[in-house]
C-alpha cells in the first residue's frame, strides 16, 4: 500500500495503523532505531541490544533480536509494546514524518543509521529476491530507475526515494534527540561507534563490557548467531535457498556489480542533491 507518501510493501500493516502511531506513547527512556531498509538496522539492532542487555552480551539469553528490539510499525511477534518494560528499544524504517509525536517533541532518543545508497541499492536486490513480501525486481537497472526517481515500489521510502527519507532526518533534526552515524563509520571502526551509541545513551561499560559487543556484533560472530542472524524468519516470509539477511557486510560491494555508467547515472541524481547533508563519508569509496 501507498499512504501519505510512503510505501509499505506487506499487509501485515494498514493505513489506520500507520495513522495510529503517531499516538504511540513515547517514554523518556525509550530508544528508537531509524534506518531505511539495507542500511544496518540487523547490525544496530544487535549492538543497542547487546548494550542493553546483559544476558545477552554474556550469552546467556536466548531471546532473539527482534522481540529485544522489536519493529515499531510491522508488530512481527505481537508483542504489547506499549507495555513492555522500560528502557524500550525500538526500530523503524518510517520518514521522520510518520513516527510517534511524542519523539518529535524530543522525547526519547533516536539512532538514525545511514549507508551509501549505492550499497543501499545493491543489497535491496539481492534482498528482494528471498523476501516473499517484496516484488522480484527484474535487473539493477529497473531498480535505480525506481530508486533515484521517487516513483518506484521501493519498500518504505519517503516518497519512494532513499534521497528524501536520509534528508527528511536530517533536516528534522531539531525536532529529535538524535544521533546520525553511518554504516561505514561502523564498519571502519566498530568499537569507536559503540561508544559513541554508548555515550549518547548514557550507558557506562566497562572495557571488558564493551570488548564483548564488540566481538559480538562483528559480521562473522552475528552471522553464526541463531539469536541475531534473522534465520529465525518463518518460511512464510522469506525463501531461504534464495538469500540471507547477513548477505556480505562489507563497504563497496556496489562496485562489483554496477557499471560505470550505472554509477555516473547514480551521482549525477544525487550527488549535488546531497551536498548539504552532512554524509561525504556515504561518498568517499
Ligand atoms: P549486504 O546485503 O550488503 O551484505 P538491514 O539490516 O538494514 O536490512 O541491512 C542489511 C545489510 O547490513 C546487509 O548488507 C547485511 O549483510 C549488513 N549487516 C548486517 N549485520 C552486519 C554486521 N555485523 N557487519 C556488517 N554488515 C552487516
């Protein structure tokens, strides 16, 4: 369905729910997760759950990643959301516009995790293939055309497009307590990005506390990790002879799979677009 310029790719959501979210009840100590899709949202998922939870991070609960930090707007395990214990973690994939009031009125705190749109791009493909809910997209072509123009299915972008969901954000930034980083700050240096996730949210680890996120949330450990690697997705949702959730996780895979023509098409829609945001980085490699 198409509601109030965002795309929602499943039926496991309504209009009247979306509209009924910005009611959701925001406490102080909340914590909300926000990405477009492919951005890393599994990656800090994990980390804000192995912040937060000890047992977790001495591996001694079993409980997975999606009831620790359940999804705001797709309630997948139908969880009583408004009355699980405090601190919430939450994530979402809403443009800034959709979310709880309460987090417009800076109440809580939001992590906006952002990601080069070329690696973006190029793991949603591969996304679509194994993931029921979403229309097989036929080549990268169909796809970028969809991607950079606003116009295509691409699940919950703001407007269909990656460009105004990073920038909404953004430029709304006033109205959060928010907290930017992006997938390749992460990736180069995971433990400075887990301090900092840490600082903002007022969490003191010690080294030995902090050694053990980090170890954890590396791509290999999450991926042999039954509580993290979303394997334990139903067959209803996703096919998995198809693909994986934790497909690669590196930095530039892009260039191994589109054309140089693909990537000039690419700059030239977003490029001078994204010069007043603060995410160079999402262009350096
Ligand atoms: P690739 O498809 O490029 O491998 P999301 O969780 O927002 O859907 O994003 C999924 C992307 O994050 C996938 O990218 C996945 O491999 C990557 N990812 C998940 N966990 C990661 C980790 N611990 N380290 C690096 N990348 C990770």
């Amino acid at each position: 369905i198409k509601h109030r310029g965002c795309y929602f790719a499943t039926k496991l959501i309504t209009p009247e729910g979306i509209d009924s979210l910005e009611e959701f009840e925001i406490r102080d100590s909340d914590v909300f997760l926000a990405t477009y899709p492919k951005s890393g949202t599994v990656w800090t998922q994990n980390i804000l759950s192995l912040i937060f939870y000890e047992g977790h991070r001495n591996g001694t609960e079993d409980i997975v990643i999606m009831d620790r930090v359940p999804w705001l707007e797709y309630n997948v395990n139908n969880l009583d959301l408004a009355n699980l214990s405090s601190p919430r973690l939450f994530f979402t994939h809403l443009p800034y516009y959709l979310v709880p009031r309460g987090l417009r009125n800076r109440r809580g705190k939001v992590i906006y995790v952002a990601r080069n749109p070329k690696d973006v791009m190029v793991s949603y493909f591969y996304f679509s293939k194994f993931m029921i809910a979403l229309e097989t997209i036929p080549d990268l072509n169909t796809l970028m055309e969809r991607f950079l123009s606003g116009k295509g299915k691409v699940s919950f972008s703001d407007k269909s497009s990656w460009l105004d969901h990073v920038r909404g954000w953004y430029t709304h930034r006033e109205d959060f307590n928010i907290l930017f980083l992006t997938f390749e700050e992460m990736k180069k240096d995971l433990r400075s990005a887990v301090l900092k996730i840490c600082n903002f949210l007022g969490k003191r680890l010690s080294e030995k506390e902090l050694d053990s996120v980090v170890e954890q949330a590396t791509f290999e450990n999450m991926k042999r990790d039954p509580r993290a690697n979303y394997e334990f997705l139903p067959d209803t949702l996703v096919e998995k002879s198809k693909g994986q959730f934790l497909r690669k996780g590196t930095v530039g895979d892009w260039k191994k799979i589109m054309t140089v023509a693909q990537s000039e098409r690419f700059d030239m829609a977003l490029k001078e677009e994204m010069k007043d945001l603060p995410f160079n980085c999402l262009w350096d490699r």
